[in-house]
C-alpha cells in the first residue's frame, strides 16, 4: 500500500515539474500574443453543480453567468480584455476540435496536473503558445483554483517579462 501511494506521489511530482518547464518555455511567445488571438480552457469539474445554469453544447459548456463558481469570474475577466474565446470543457479530447476550429496562437488551460501535462503533449506539435494553472482543489467535481493566479496570467501581455 504505501508503495502504490510513493508511486502516485512520484508521478505527480513529474506531472507538476513537466508542466512549470512547459510554462517557463512557453511564457515569452505566449505573452506576444495579442488577447484576441487567445482562448481559455476550464475543466467542467470547477461547476458548482447545484447552482449551474451552464448549457450543454456538444463536446464543451456555455457559461450562463450564474455567479456560483470561479468560471463564471475568469470568463467575465476573458471577455473583458477581450479573449477570442472561453469554453467549460467536458474532457481533453475537446482542446484539438476546438483548436481545429477556433485556430487560437494561445491557450490558457487551467485543469490537475495530469490534465495539463495531456494539454501540452498534444499541443507539442503546433505553434500554439500554452500556459497552464493547476486546480487549487482537485476531484472529479466542485474543484477549484487560484484566481489570483489565472487573473496575472490572462492579463500577461509583451512588455511583462
């Protein structure tokens, strides 16, 4: 048993080094590019699910401002500067049909570890500039995450460095 639980351990360990390198390499050309030609990726799980009002739309959510979770926060502070594009998503699978769509030059992506690290292997072989925020609270539902952080990071722009 305790090795299993050293096992998970080591593995998120990874997760969370792979992904601040993938931040750090990614930070400079992602903030060049213009808010418009950026897009947001929340997971489904930040929902309050009592309170949700988002509708269904097929691989992804639309954000009915509710008001009962951090989505609803980060997309008003998305729209307001301006981002192309905010989308609730219902798994990984949904980034490259919305890439393939939507045809961003910049991802935010706030998701666990283990998501984030998916996010940007698949995103390794475009031009697409990628950062990513970890939940605070991680689970299959009502997780969150840092606002303060997400805030710094969609509102990154060319002369911070």
């Amino acid at each position: 048993m305790n090795l299993c639980k050293k096992t998970k351990e080591s593995k998120q360990n990874n997760y969370i080094k792979y992904v601040a390198a993938q931040n750090k390499a990614q930070s400079v050309s992602f903030s060049k590019i213009d808010f418009k030609d950026r897009i947001v990726f929340a997971p489904h799980c930040m929902r309050n699910c009592e309170v949700c009002k988002a509708q269904e739309k097929d691989f992804y959510y639309i954000c009915k401002d509710c008001g009962g979770c951090t989505i609803f926060k980060i997309k008003k502070l998305a729209e307001k500067l301006g981002y192309g594009g905010f989308y609730i998503l219902k798994g990984g699978r949904a980034i490259l049909k919305l890439v393939k769509e939507q045809r961003p030059k910049a991802i935010v992506g706030i998701s666990c570890y283990f998501e984030g690290e998916q996010g940007f292997k698949v995103m390794k072989e475009t031009d697409i500039a990628v950062q990513f925020i970890p939940l605070t609270r991680d689970g299959c539902n009502d997780t969150d995450a840092d606002f303060e952080e997400i805030e710094k990071l969609l509102t990154a722009i060319k002369n911070e460095k």
